[in-house]
C-alpha cells in the first residue's frame, strides 16, 4: 500500500514539473504578445543614401532628442530616388502599403507633394523650400490642418538676398549664369525672382539634371565667359556639392549656393539656413507624432537664423578679392 502510495506521489511530482516547465516556457512568450509593436518611421528623399549621411545622422538626432532610437524603440525605412524624382511616387505608395506610423521627407518639396497625394491618413512630417500654404501641403503655417506638417527653410524666399550679396562679391558683373533643375518645383520661382533681382544683369539659364549635365553646362557658361554663377537650390544639386564646387574651381567662376555644405566642400559662398538643424528638427516633429501630436497641432516651423558663410581658401585659389566690408559680415569664414 506504501508502495502504491508513493508511485503516485512520484506521478504527481512529475506532472506538476512538467507544468510549472511549460508555463515558464510560456512567460516570455506571453510577455512578448502583450509589447506594443516598434513604431515605424517611413523615410523618403530624392537623393542617395550616401549623399546625405551628415543629414541623416541629424535626423536620428532630433529622433534621439525625443527618446527614441533607431533599432531599439522605433524602426526607419528608407525610401530613395537616387535622383530619378519619377520613383517617388511608387516609393510612397510602398511605405504607405507597409502602414508606417510616420512618412518624413526632410529635404525634398517633390517628395512631400508625393507622399501628401498618396495618403490622407498617415501623418507627414515635410521639409520644403517654398511656400507650404501655396504648395497645398498645409492649410496655415499656424494650424496646418489635415496630415501635414514639418519645415519650411525658405531656399526660394531667400533667392533676392542671395542674388544681393552675390552681386556685392562680384560688382562689376555684367554676364551672370543661373543652373537650374528643370525637374524641381522651385524652378520657376527661382528663375522670376532672379530676373527680378538681376536688374541691369545680362542672365544666362542653364539646366542640369544629371551628372553630366552639370559637366557640360559648366561648359557652356565657360564658353559664355560669364562673371558669376549663382546655383538653385535644389536637393539634387546638395547631394552633388562636391563636382559643383570643383567644376566652378575648374573654371574660376565665382558662384554663389544655397547651403554651408557646398562652401564646406570648396564652394565660394552660400546664404541660408543650416540644414543640419532642419533635418534635426524634422526628426523632432517626427518624434513628437510617434508619441501621439497630430499633424495638425505642430506649426510649421521656420527658422530664425540664416548664415553667409565664405571659403577664403577658395577665394584664394581663384585668386579673387572678396570685398573687405561682405567678409566682415560674413557668420563664418572658411581658411
């Protein structure tokens, strides 16, 4: 009877290790059903990825700012044109199939035209250069309404001022070239508010959209024996700063850009705002959406500051005078 007694006792001992077993191998499991899902930010941009490293890392940034970092509490796809601006639309409608939590498109107004006619829902956090209000992208810079919201950093307000001082670094001037992306939206602005400013200025419209484009309009402007260039802003021209700079080198023609990066990489002279901190800030706002603001909550936001930065290196090499009074107010001086 003892015998009996104690097989049963064994039984039991076994059956309930086995159940305590699967119940522990079961906790995590459960533990893991009950974590929210990884919130995703959906990225798209007209450029390359190895084109906007600097920005990027300013992105995650501003992401970071917030508390949230890539790979442990949010998720970024990436989604780039490569410079071919006919992709966005098809990458747009990708990240909106995948149910991002975000769309952000930090430096392109295209993009964010793109993204904005693909979704009404998922909410949008832009970078553009122009108007947002005139581009339909938000209702008021106050109250943007609707999915919208983000940066604008004002590449085509700033055009008269950047034809201003180009026109006090090379004052006797008389042929100036103008490049421009036929395929940016800031074109025909850009190309009106030059004629505007360029006043008692012969202008000469070049148009690049690929690399060699840009090769054989510097080319032709050689040829055109003009005094001064002044580059458009475009994302397509930014991640190309470098043959940009070197080809006005090349050809000893003083230029004027719309970004620090170009002058950092060689470039004469560049009038605007940083855009380091625009795509912190995107990366902000991005942030701030994941933790549950709408769209329509977040003004756009517009900076406050513009720098004119001068390559006194470069000026140097081309062996060109920068007048005294510019340099002296310039915000930064390259040597």
């Amino acid at each position: 009877m003892a015998g009996n007694r104690m097989r049963f006792d064994q039984i039991k001992r076994r059956e309930f290790i086995t159940l305590l077993g699967g119940a522990a191998a079961a906790w995590p499991l459960a533990a893991r059903a009950q974590q929210p899902a990884m919130p995703v930010i959906g990225f798209l941009d007209a450029a390359s990825a190895p084109e906007r490293t600097d920005f990027v890392t300013a992105f995650r940034q501003g992401l970071a700012e917030a508390g949230y970092i890539e790979g442990q509490n949010v998720a970024i796809e990436y989604r780039w044109a490569e410079g071919r601006y006919d992709r966005l639309p098809e990458l747009a409608a990708d990240l909106v199939g995948r149910r991002v939590s975000v769309i952000a498109t930090p430096a392109t107004t295209a993009a964010a035209l793109v993204a904005k006619a693909a979704t009404t829902t998922i909410p949008i956090v832009f970078g553009v250069g122009g108007d947002p209000v005139k581009l339909g992208l938000v209702e008021s810079l106050n109250r943007p309404g609707g999915n919208a919201t983000g940066i604008n950093f004002f590449n085509i307000e700033l055009v008269a001022k950047r034809m201003q001082l180009l026109r006090e670094l090379v004052p006797a001037a008389k042929r100036l070239a103008l490049l421009v992306n036929p395929t940016d939206l800031s074109n025909e602005p850009t190309l009106r508010d030059v004629e505007t400013a360029a006043i008692g200025l012969q202008v000469l419209t070049f148009e690049a959209v690929t690399g060699r484009e840009i090769d054989a309009a510097f080319e032709r402007l050689a040829l055109q024996k003009v005094d001064a260039l002044f580059v458009a802003g475009s994302a397509f021209y930014a991640a190309r700063r470098v043959q940009l700079a070197v080809l006005a080198a090349r050809y000893a023609v003083p230029a004027t850009y719309s970004q620090r990066g170009f002058v950092e990489v060689g470039g004469l002279m560049s009038y605007g705002t940083n855009f380091v901190d625009i795509w912190r800030q995107n990366g902000r706002y991005a942030a701030l959406i994941l933790k549950g603001a709408k769209p329509t909550d977040l003004p756009v936001w517009q900076p406050t500051k513009f720098e004119l930065v001068i390559n006194l290196n470069t000026a140097r090499a081309l062996r060109f005078e920068v007048p005294p009074m510019l340099l002296a107010r310039a915000d930064e001086v390259i040597e």
